[in-house]
C-alpha cells in the first residue's frame, strides 16, 4: 500500500525498490553496484594496513567516501559511487604522510529486465573514474577508468 502511494506521488514511476528479502549489500561499496534502481546517499569508509614487506614498508590509508544513487525513473538511475577523501600515511620516510581527494567515478544504470514475481532484476552499468583525484594519494592519473 505504502509503495503504490509512493509511485503515484511521482508521476511515471511505479518503481518498487529492492524486492522482500534483498538488502544492499556492505562489501566493496565503491566496486560492487546494486542492480535494483533506488535513491540514496551512503558514506562509507576503509583502514588499510601495509605489511612490513610491501614497497610502503608498512603505515596505513584511512578513506572516507559517499556513494549517491538517484532513481530518475522506474528503470534508470544515475550514480556516483567513489567521491571521498584519502589520508596516505606510509611507513616509507621519503614518501611522507599526504592527504587529497580520490577520483569521482559517475555512472548511468539501466534495468533492462524488472519482474519483481520472479525475482528477476537484469541491470547493465556504465561507470567512469575521472581522473579528478590527488597525486599525493595516488589518484588522478592517467585518462579516467
């Protein structure tokens, strides 16, 4: 009942989020893309330690992001999925501690096949990674992903 008022609220768009059941999922929220087309905003963020023997010699980064989804309509939805802030903080003295913007990755999605009685849900992605980011943490390099 609350999702058919919902829809008629927006005019074209009987768009039913994700079916009973699902929930979006936690792991690789900057790569992993949930088929269903919802809005939102989720912040996310990671600590990575270095081991001792990679080419860092240890240290850390802390990221901090957001993820934006906006339904336009029942079937399509734009994104921007990898916008945020990195704190490098290498154990290698001759790299020193840096902080900067990561890339901002923008995208379109599309639900080709939606038949929410079958729990069917088929939904192509185009995503791009500008190269928007800072050099002191390791962004913003070559022509975008």
């Amino acid at each position: 009942m609350t999702r058919r008022l919902l829809a008629q609220a927006r005019p074209g768009c009987e768009r039913h989020g994700r079916y009973d059941g699902f929930v979006n999922p936690v792991t690789a929220p900057y790569l992993f893309e949930d088929p269903f087309i919802t809005t939102g905003l989720y912040a996310w963020g990671l600590v990575h330690q270095f081991p001792r023997e990679s080419v860092l010699q240890g240290g850390h980064i802390t990221v901090a992001a957001l993820a934006a989804r906006v339904a336009l309509t029942d079937r399509l939805a734009i994104l921007a999925t990898k916008d945020g802030w990195a704190d490098l903080d290498p154990d290698l003295a001759i790299l020193g501690h840096h902080q900067g913007f990561t890339n901002i990755t923008l995208g379109v999605k599309y639900a080709l096949i939606d038949d929410p009685e079958h729990q069917l849900i088929v939904t192509p992605l185009l995503r791009f990674e500008t190269p928007a980011g800072s050099a002191d943490v390791f962004q913003g390099h070559d022509q975008g992903i």
